[in-house]
C-alpha cells in the first residue's frame, strides 16, 4: 500500500437529526465507490471534523443546556447498538466527541444580547491507524443523554473529511474488503 499523493476533501451536512436519535439510526453514506474493477485503488481518512450548524433557536433550545454528541466514521451499516461507539468494531474507523453549552447570550461578551448563545466547549477525533476504505464511508451522530431535550427541535451536523488515495495490491483488496465488512469470529 502506498500513498499516490492525492487528496479527496468530503464535505456536507447530515439531514436534520432528533436529540434522542441513536447512532445506529440513519447514518448518511459520504462516499460510495462501487467500481468493482478498480479493486487498486482506496483511501485512508486522514482526518475528520464535525459541528453544529444553526443557533440555539433554530434548534428549539430555549434553556440552559449541555450538549454532548458522539461522531463515528464506518466502512459499512451497522445495525447493532451495542457495536457503535466501539473501538472494538472493525468497521468503525473513526470517532468524535463533541460538547456544546446552550446558554443566555449575555454570558458571552461578543454574542448579540438576548436569547440563548450555543457554545462549542470541546471536541476531540480518534482514527484507527490501518484503516482503508475501499467501497463505503458512513457518518453517523447522536446526542447521548439528551431525553430533557424532547422540546428541540433537533440538529443538523456538518462534517468535512479528508482522504488520502492509496494504491493497494489485489491481495491487500481482498484484505481490505474483508476487515471493512461484519466479522463473527465467536
């Protein structure tokens, strides 16, 4: 595997997303190559960053609040709860973490006065580091704990992430596609 120096930059938005809504629901495929002829070509993410787009009152969020949301990056569908937000998966390849505090717009300086104000308290991003991704990459989000928000009216996510185009071998596509799909090895 060897890198050909190009980059590939996916940017968009995920549709609009509840506050209760699990990461196994709904994850947006990115990217989708389904050249099954072109087995030498794949990517790696290199990285990855997300945030919320709108304001507090175009989220429905009229009160004082924190906000943590989960990100993850896979190769593939995964319909099990349980394996999301797992470093044990190998379809995830990448993780993130976000904190947001919707709070009276007063509390900060340079936010226009009255209404509420969503600040971005941190964010954090893990990759797997032997990764490839050779047919699909989903993003899936969701905002754990968040049931005394039923009131809002939910978030869209944009995200943008950068590939690195790799040149692979047919044995490391084999490898590849298998490690990127559902392994039951118990």
């Amino acid at each position: 595997m060897k890198s050909t120096g190009k980059t590939l930059t996916l940017a968009g938005q995920m549709p609009l997303r509840q506050f209760q809504s699990p990461l196994s629901r709904d994850p947006e495929t990115i990217l989708e190559y389904s050249n099954v002829l072109d087995i030498s070509k794949a990517w790696k993410v290199k990285e990855f960053s997300c945030w919320l787009q709108g304001t507090a009152a175009e989220m429905g969020l009229n009160k004082t609040v924190a906000i943590g949301l989960d990100v993850q990056l896979s190769t593939d569908t995964i319909p099990n709860q349980p394996d999301w937000n797992n470093a044990g998966e190998n379809r995830a390849v990448g993780w993130g973490t976000l904190s947001y505090y919707i709070t009276q717009a007063n509390v900060k300086p340079d936010a226009p006065q009255g209404g509420y104000a969503r600040l971005l308290m941190n964010s954090e991003y893990w990759m797997m580091k032997d990764h490839v991704i050779q047919n699909k990459l989903t993003i899936s989000a969701q905002a754990p704990g968040a049931s005394d928000l039923e009131s809002g009216t939910g978030y869209v996510l944009n995200y943008i992430v950068e590939l690195e185009e790799m040149d692979i071998t047919a044995t490391e596509s084999i490898v590849y596609n298998i490690k990127s799909k559902a392994q039951d090895l118990s």
